[in-house]
C-alpha cells in the first residue's frame, strides 16, 4: 500500500492537513477502480434461460458525446466538484452521480436523461440557492445581534417592541419567495402528471415480491412476462449491479412517448426510476399512470419505494432504452420467448380510467 506521503504528492495535497483528507480521497478512488473495473467488464450477457440481445450499455455521462439531454446537469455536478475541491478534496467524478444506477459514494442526483427529470434537476438546484441565501442571511443577523448586542457593546438596551416597517417587511418577503417557489412547483407538477399522447403504453404489476409487465397486443406485443432479481453472482456474471439487475429487462425505444401504467395486485408498491424521475404507486384495485420520454440509450433502475412486506428491498425495476430498430427486433424475440406465458389470451391496456377492468 503506498505511504501517505506518496498519496499526499500523487493528489497534490502538499498541506499541513494532507493527512485528514487523504481517506476521503483513498476511500473514493477505491469507489472509481471498482466502477471501472465493472464498466470493463463483457458487454450485456445473459443469465441461464435469458435470450441474448446485443444490446448498447450505459456509457458514463462524463465520457465525450454521451450526455445530450440535462447539460444543466453536468453543470451543476461540475460546481459540487469545484466546491469540494476549494476545500482541498479531490473527488473523481464517479462519485458524484451516474446515468442508470447509484455509485458508491455519490453524490448528488443519478443524471437526467429524461425532460422531467431535468425539470426535477434544475428546481431542486434552485431551492438549494435560496435555502443557502436565507440561511446566511439568518447566520448573519445572528451574528450582528451577538456581536453588536451584547452587554458590553450595548450596556443600555432599546426597549423598542414594535416596528411596523420591520413587521410588514418580514411578512411580505417570505411570502414573496413562497409564491416565487409556488409557481415552477406547480408547473413541475402538472407536467409530470399530465399525459402526453402515448406511442406506447405498457402495464407495470406490482407483486409480493417481483414486478410483471404486459405488452399490449395492438402496439406489437400481446405477450407479458415477470421480472425477478438477479442474484449477486448472476448479476457479476451479466457485468450488472447487484441487487438491481433482473432476469427479464422492460425494453423501451428510444424517442418515444411511453406511459406506464401502473398497479398492484396484492399490497401496495411503488414503481420508481430516479434517472427518468417517475414515481408511481401501484395500489391494488385502482389504475395509475405515469410517462416519459428519453432518447438516451441505456438501462435504467429502480426499486420499489414502499414497504410492501419482507422482500421489499429485493423487487428492483430494470428499463432498457434501445433504438427503435434494436425495440422492433426485441420484440419478435419476447414474442416467441413469451408466448407460453399470454397463452391465447390477448393482452390489452386500459383507456384513461382510474379502475381496473
């Protein structure tokens, strides 16, 4: 293992207090060595049973050419990197955030690659800039009042009780920025919840303790099939984070409108993807929906976000963003791969509804 000092010369680290940040540094390069040696890994391979696709990966957003939507994004991981760096920390870029799945030691969002979630990205960076200029602010007044109040600089207090100019100006401004943080939450949300005109629609069915998934019949699919964790080892062997990758992936083209439709069939789950930025409950007996759109090629994960019983850390969800070309030829293969599991039964979605049939 090198010496500490070789560490503090190969960082650039040559301070008195080399020493206190050299873990963080050590600890972090452990977390890119371990993300790299997995991106090294074989392409897309498969589990026993699984059809094989060739399938592109997810590429780093930080590599040239592969984040073309959330520019605000990078922009705003690139200023946590320099903050930190101010302070005399050498972070690599790995863990600050990733396309598709959560990295040791990250910080910060997983990238957008949908426009809801750059929505999400660049609302929750501008509260960040108002809640740290209010909270100086108050960090300031209270210095003034312990600097210029105490009982040595002001022996004599004022006895002043009232002051209507204050008074109105402390009820104003709050409101004032309430309504100002009011009007993009409201446009946030509405966008999220209003549904565009679908190119695809597919059900999502939330199961103790595994999801399934149905692919309508009159958008070339007519077959579904159930979506069960990988185990650690398969999940190695697939070059896949454990505990997130599956054995039977949703596959989605890219530049596509898809809403998802969502439901439970037995307790009450959640279907989550933090890089699209949807979350939906699936509630028995009542059909939600949600939607989004990327033209970003990738495979992108969640989980279940509601206790929905002992295995509920162990239901991940998997999405593969592929060309359209890549999504037509899938789709032939999960035909003849799924077949037996629609039988004669014809797979349909629901309209716009708020029960299920």
């Amino acid at each position: 293992m090198p010496s500490l000092a070789s560490l503090c010369r190969t960082k650039n680290l040559n301070r008195p207090d080399c020493a206190s940040d050299l873990f963080v540094v050590f600890a972090l390069d452990q977390a890119r060595e371990v993300y790299v040696s997995a991106s090294s890994a074989a392409p897309f391979s498969t589990s026993p049973g699984r059809t094989p696709h060739s399938f592109p990966e997810t590429r780093r957003a930080d590599e040239p050419g592969q984040f073309r939507a959330g520019d605000s994004q990078v922009t705003i991981r690139n200023w946590n990197r320099s903050a930190l760096a101010a302070l005399g920390l050498s972070i690599p870029g790995h863990a600050f955030a990733a396309a598709g799945h959560p990295e040791p030691y990250q910080i910060g969002f997983q990238d957008a690659v949908s426009p809801v979630a750059e929505f999400v990205h660049d609302f929750h960076t501008a509260l960040v800039w108002i809640i740290s200029i209010i909270t100086l602010f108050v960090l300031a007044l209270l210095v003034t009042v312990v600097v210029k109040f105490n009982e040595k600089a002001n022996p004599v207090p004022s006895r002043t009780t009232h002051h209507t100019g204050l008074e109105i100006a402390w009820t104003i401004i709050p409101v004032l920025i309430l309504v100002g943080i009011a009007i993009p939450s409201f446009r946030l949300l509405k966008y999220q919840i209003e549904l565009p005109k679908a190119d695809i629609t597919i059900k999502a069915i939330g199961n103790q303790w595994y999801w399934s998934y149905e692919y309508p019949q009159d958008q070339g699919g007519g077959f579904k099939f159930d979506s069960y964790m990988l185990t650690r080892e398969d999940a190695a062997k697939a070059g896949q984070p454990a505990l997130l990758a599956v054995d039977n992936e949703v596959v989605l083209p890219a530049g596509k409108t898809v809403v998802i439709q969502v439901v439970g069939a037995d307790v009450i789950h959640s279907f989550s993807v933090p890089s699209l930025a949807f979350r939906m409950d699936a509630i028995p007996g009542r059909l939600n929906q949600t939607w989004f759109k990327t033209d970003r090629e990738g495979i992108y994960y969640g989980q279940c976000s509601r206790l929905c019983g002992q295995n509920h850390a162990f239901m991940p969800i998997a999405i593969r963003v592929v060309s359209p070309e890549k999504y037509q030829a899938w789709l032939g293969e999960a035909k003849k791969k799924f077949a037996s599991n629609g039988g004669d039964e014809t797979v349909k979605v629901a309209a716009r509804s708020t029960t299920v049939e």
